[in-house]
C-alpha cells in the first residue's frame, strides 16, 4: 500500500501536467462581455486555457482571445470608442466620408426590399448597420487567420465557434476558413444583423441551437480534462417560470431564438460560472466596464473551486512570452488588390474605381489605403451589403479584400414623422430605388404631411466612379404658420403668425468630393414661391391677405463636412459648411385690405449672399460634452414691397429645434453673425440632459416704417438671446423630448415643447 502511494505522488505531477483545461463561453449579447473578465481573472491566476468554444458573443471574445489578444487588450477594444461605433454602426474617426450621405430626412425606420426583374419583393430588412463591425472583424483576425492557415487549431488557442443552419435547424461547428466570418456568422440574431455566407451557407447567431456548447467543446476536443463553462444567458429554466412568466413574456422572441443554457453539461470535474448580472441586458453595450468587472468577481469567488479541480499552471509570464511569439509572425499588412464574390464585370470595375485599384496591376497596396477604400465604397448605403474578409495568400506573401456581395436591397422604403405638443406634427415616407451598371442611379420619392408643413420630393442621384454626381430634383413644400395649437398654450408665451408659404423648385446639383472628409456643390434652382400674409396684429375672417409672388433663380456652391453623431441633438462630432449663392428674382406684391398699399407692383431684384457655420463637440468626462455652434450670414439683399415679405425672406438664423416652425423676426438680417454653448450631459447611455445659449447679432436691423415698408435700424448694441434647456431620450423611433425653450422676440418669448421624432424640413429657395 506504501509503494501505491509513492508511486501516486510521483506521478502526480506529470497528471497535472497532461491535464488539458477546455473553456465553454455562452452567448448572452452584450453580457457577454463578462467573458473577459474571466479570461483576466483565470491568466492572472496562472490557471491555463488549452481550447476554447464560443457562441454568439462567447465566439467574439473567445475568438480574440484565440487570435493573439490578451485579456487587457480585448478589454481596451470593447472599452473604446471605436467599439461603439461598431456597434451603432457608425465609421471610425477619419474614415466618414460625407460626400455619399444624403439629406436628412425625420425617417427613422428603413425597410430595405429587393425588387427582382419580375417585380417580386424580397424583405431584406436588419435593424443593425453592420458595415463597420464587419471591418473590424477581419482586419484584428486577419493576421491571425493568415499564421493559422485558416486552420482554428493552429490559432495562438484552439478554437471552436457555432454556428446555426436555420434551413436544416441544425448547429454548425466552424474550425476551419476564414474566422472573421465564423465570428461574425456566429453573432448573427436573425432580423438584427443580416446574415452572411459560410462555405456557401447563410449562418446565423450559434446560440438558436446551443447557446451553451460544452459537448462540443467534449466532442472536438476529445474530452478535455477539466472544462470551465461561462454562462451569461439568464435562459436557464428547467420548467415552466410560473412565478415570472408576466415579466418574462416580454422577452418571448429573444427565448425562441435561443437555446437553453444547462449547467448540467459540466460534470463533476468541471466549473460552472455565471457572473451575477441581474438588471443587465443583451444591448448594455455602454456598462462594459460593469460587465467585465462583474465576470472578473465572480471567477475569484470560485478561484479556489477552479485550483482544487486544475492542478496544472502557467505563469502569465509564459503566457505571455508563448502569445509574443505567435504575434511576431504576423505578416505585414501589404496587399495586391481585390477579390470579388457576385459581382459582374461593369460592378467590380466601378468599385475598383473607388479604391484607385486596378487588376493586373504588379503593386502593393498599403492597408491604409484598403481601408480608406472599403469606408469610401460603404459610404453609399447600397453598398452596405459589400461583405469584407481579408485573405493571405501565403505564395505571394500578400493579403487582398474580398468583397462579397450580400442580398441585395436595391428599393428601400424609410418611415418617420414627428408627434408634438404643437400643431407641428406630421407623417413622412421615402422610396429609394437603386439601379447598379456602370454608375450608380438612385431615384428618390419623399413625401411629408401634416398641419403645418408639407412636402413632396423628387429626385435621381447619378453617382460616377470618377468621382462625381449629378442630381437633377424636384421639389414642392408650404408652411402654415397661422395652424399653430399648442397643448402648453397657457405655459407659452408665443402667437400664431397669419403666414402661408408655397415653394415650387427645380434645379441641379452637381458633387465632387473635397479631400477625404468635405463635399463640394454646385447647384443652379429655379423656385415659384407665394408667400400669403397680413399687414397688422389682428385677424379677422374675412379680411383678405397680402400676396407676394416671386420667380427667379439662383446659382452657387456649397462645401460641407459633416460627422456629428446624429441628425438632430447630436453630442458628438462636427460640421462645417460655406454656402454662396447668386439670386436673380422678380416679385409681384399684390395687397391685402390691411395694406397701406393700394394696387399692384412689381420689382426684379438681383443679389448675392454669402453664409458659412461651424459646430463642434468636445468630451469633457464620460458623461458630459460641451460644444459650440457659429454661423454668420452677409448679403446685399434688398428689399421687397413691404417689411413683412422682406423679413420672411431674409436669412435667418435658427439654432433651436423648433425656430423654423417659427417666424422670429427679431432673428433675421441680411447680415449678421451668431453663436453659442451646448453643454450635454449623459444621465444615461440614451438620456441627455441639455443647456444652450445662443447669441444673434444683427448688422442690419430691420424694422417697419410708418408706410408699412421695411428699413435698417443701425442700433450697433442689439442682440437677441436664444436658449432652452431639454431632457431627451434617444428612443429607436427619434428622439423623445421636452423642452423649455426662450426667444427674445416681441412675438414668440417662451414655450414649452414635448415632441417624439425627428423636426427636420427642406430648405426654402431663399434660406
């Protein structure tokens, strides 16, 4: 019995040495990011990982692990702000390339179909902007891919990634091929992301068919000694939770698009750990620090349960010396070219075009410039199904981007429209079709109703591969100012204004692009506008209203940038734009019976007009921006038959949400200059508590005469403050707000506005 136990202890160590320690990482969405707290917890505990099995979530962080990353460095990814704008689907500081984004618009629903040559409709909606999640996939795998031979065993870990075959209903174990596709196959929630091709198959998220994939780990691994499984998934019901159901059934699509977690696969000589991480949700993207904390905790409770069933360590030293030495292999990021995956001759030549590549051609290409060329290319959101994976051809030592093209969505329909306390309320719809051959030709539909404004748009964007654009458009828009109920009418302090605008328009536009970030305009419109208002303060009903008729024309240029985080209440980014305009115009003045004047006149006028502003933000903490905004405006416009037709159509300066749904004379001049203060702070990742001020300072002063006619005041001290102070919550229909907001003008002072969408209108001709 001795000698037993002697010959125990010698072998003892050579058991601890062969043991071999598999890790199980479940899906969860973004608690999964708990995993790397538990990576951190078990390399800083000298506790090896020998093969790793992730789902979904579990796949992205496992897989960068597998890849070369340490613990600390996939930690300061997720912590980022590019991580963010990954997930938001926004591009990478210095990769935003204004020139292919359209006019905002108050959509904010976009039902993307694919219309075949039979008419038939596909729906190819996803809820998600992919295209910068994409990128970021391939590009921190690449490398890794290329030492593997796209072989996951021979990654810096062994690695196993599920998949799901939705068509088969089975799981898809992905070892092999590029493994920035099996990372993103794996984290595909059908109707959020739009799936990929894997080996010729559309893959979905891992975790609709096993959200938990310890056999997988038993079965490809062939049984490790120790398997260490992570859940993150709240989905472990073994019966029916009659105590939560009414809670719970809120979330029915997400449990019937996930498999349930088991903590029964991990037999006794495994671990099974599950970070407490109650009150978190699979979109807390923003509580990464929390979540990563939260999975780092809860290994060190079970630290001393992991060292009692896992004999073997390595030192992080080692780790790290081992994890050095597979990066030094890494290849340089040198590439050859493009590959294309469905797309013909007349496609790919179009789009080698915009990154300035060319086949056959005997260079490389640095990565910079791929990159650039993939975000100039995604720009255009008809090519946000240009599916990227970066491959190494190991005969010519040098990568190349393959561009797959996903279902195409060539006809898009965008909904939106903004509710309000204010008679400002209105419906919009867009539809966008798209036809791809040697250029690319948009043609667009818009349409806007309500009480107060209406619209209706026509136009076809013509994109050449040069670059360049020609957009030849259509347009129609009236304003109601007098329709103008308020439901805070006893808190405000503003009146409706007797004031009915049409604008008819055509005109052209012709785009270039401005260095990597601006776009350069030049446009030429042709407007028929009727402006019908009265001369005095009160109204009555049978009072008839002046009519100011004006024809004409302008021509000009415009050179915008633009990276602000949102189209209306942004809190990041910024913008910039210059505008100069030439205007030739006729106006025919036709009087009400509140005007002096007494018959009809007719003036042509010529002007030009010059107007330029600036906005940034700046981050002070993680929960407070400040930012600025200045705009100035000169021009020799004269004026028309009476002030008020002069002063509706003279610039004017609106920098609150609400000042175009309002007639502020006291912030209109010809020439002037203004600006202000925006102070954000973020009570919660989608709340903003906001503070501005703004300052409007008029050169020319415009008052009424005695003759009703209009003339300058040269009061050198006036200046008129605009402020509000808003809560706002950026809710996925637009922004939800309520607002208290100040005008120094004698008609609209103070108001308070509650409004849920998007306050957005075309320009006027003569804005």
């Amino acid at each position: 019995m001795t000698r037993c136990f002697l010959l125990l202890l010698l072998l003892l160590p050579a058991l601890a040495n062969a043991q071999r320690v598999g890790l199980v990482l479940s899906g969860g969405g973004a608690k999964g990011i708990a995993h790397i707290g538990v990576l951190k917890a078990l390399e800083e505990n000298d506790i090896p990982v020998d093969y790793i099995v992730g789902t979904s979530m579990g796949g992205i962080i496992g897989g960068c692990y597998a890849a070369g990353m340490s613990p600390d460095q996939i930690e300061a990814m997720i912590l980022s702000d590019q991580f963010m704008g990954w997930v938001n689907g926004t591009p990478e500081q210095g990769f935003n390339y204004f020139y292919h984004q359209h006019d905002v618009t108050p959509s904010f629903l976009k039902v993307n179909l694919g219309l075949d040559s039979t008419f038939n409709f596909q729906l190819n909606s996803s809820l998600a902007r992919d295209v910068s999640l994409n990128f970021a996939l391939t590009e921190r795998t690449a490398q890794a891919s290329a030492i593997a031979g796209n072989n996951f065993d021979r990654l810096f870990v062994p690695l196993r990634v599920v998949a799901a075959d939705i068509f088969t209903q089975t799981e898809v174990i992905l070892s092999k091929g590029s493994m920035s596709d099996a990372l993103r196959a794996t984290q595909t929630v059908p109707f959020f992301y739009t799936p990929i091709r894997v080996d010729g198959k559309y893959l979905f998220d891992g975790g609709i068919y096993n959200n938990f994939p310890v056999d997988v780990a038993q079965r490809e691994f062939h049984n490790p000694d120790v398997i260490i499984g992570v859940n993150v998934s709240s989905k472990v019901f073994e019966g029916y939770p009659y105590k939560d159901d009414d809670k719970l059934i809120s979330k029915s699509l997400l449990y019937m698009l996930m498999d349930k977690t088991d903590p029964k696969k991990i037999d006794e000589h495994g671990v099974f750990i599950q970070p407490n991480l109650n009150g978190y949700t699979a979109f807390d993207f923003t509580r990464a620090k929390s979540l990563i904390d939260s999975g780092y905790r809860q290994t060190l409770r079970q630290l001393e349960e992991v060292k009692g069933k896992i004999a073997r360590r390595v030192p992080c030293d080692t780790i790290a010396v081992k994890r050095n030495a597979f990066n030094d292999k890494n290849p340089p990021m040198l590439f050859d070219g493009l590959v294309f995956k469905g797309y013909n001759s007349k496609r790919r030549q179009y789009i080698r075009r915009l990154f300035n590549t060319h086949p056959g051609e005997e260079r490389l290409y640095p990565y910079s410039d791929i990159k650039r060329g993939y975000f100039r290319l995604v720009a255009e959101d008809f090519f946000s199904n240009a599916h990227p994976t970066i491959l190494y051809d190991s005969t010519r030592r040098a990568f190349s981007l393959q561009l797959s093209r996903r279902p195409q969505h060539n006809f898009q329909v965008d909904f939106g429209g903004v509710i309000a306390s204010r008679d400002i309320s209105n419906v919009f719809v867009g539809l966008n079709f798209y036809h791809f051959a040697n250029t690319l030709q948009h043609y667009y539909l818009s349409f806007q109703t309500g009480s107060f404004y209406k619209s209706g748009v026509a136009k076809v964007r013509i994109d050449f591969p040069t670059p360049l654009y020609l957009e030849p458009y259509v347009g129609f828009d009236s304003w109601d100012y007098f329709e103008n109920n308020d439901v805070f009418e006893e808190l405000s302090r503003n009146r409706p204004t007797v004031l009915t605008r049409i604008n008819r328009r055509i005109g052209f536009n012709l785009g270039i692009p401005v260095q990597e970030s601006f776009r350069g305009n030049l446009h030429i419109e042709s407007f028929n506008n009727d402006d019908r208002y009265i001369n005095g303060d009160v109204f009555i009903s049978n009072d008839t209203l002046d009519d100011l008729h004006i024809r004409g024309f302008k021509t000009g240029f415009n050179l915008s940038a633009s990276s602000l985080n949102r189209k209306q209440y942004a809190s990041t980014g910024k913008a910039y734009s210059l505008t100069g305009d030439y205007f030739q115009v006729s106006a025919t003045h036709t009087p009400g019976n509140m005007s002096i004047l007494a018959q009809e006149s007719k003036q042509r006028n010529t002007w030009f007009r010059i107007r330029g502003s600036a906005e940034q933000f700046f981050k002070l903490s993680r929960s407070l921006n400040l930012g600025y905004y200045a705009e100035a405006t000169f021009s020799n416009q004269p004026f028309f038959q009476n002030y008020f037709g002069t002063i509706i159509n003279t610039p004017s300066f609106t920098p609150l949400q609400d000042s175009r749904t309002l007639v502020l004379q006291n912030f209109r001049s010809p020439n002037y200059v203004a600006g202000g203060g925006r102070a954000i702070l973020a009570l919660h990742p989608k709340i903003d508590y906001r503070l501005e001020g703004y300052l409007f300072k008029p050169f020319d002063y415009l008052e009424e005469n005695s003759q009703q006619g209009a003339h300058i005041s040269r009061d050198i001290e006036s200046a008129f403050l605009a402020a509000a102070t808003s809560i706002v919550y950026h809710a996925p229909i637009g922004p939800i707000s309520l607002s208290l907001n100040y005008y120094d003008d004698d008609e609209n002072q103070l108001g308070v506005l509650f409004h849920i969408g998007f306050l957005l209108y075309n320009k006027h001709s003569l804005e």
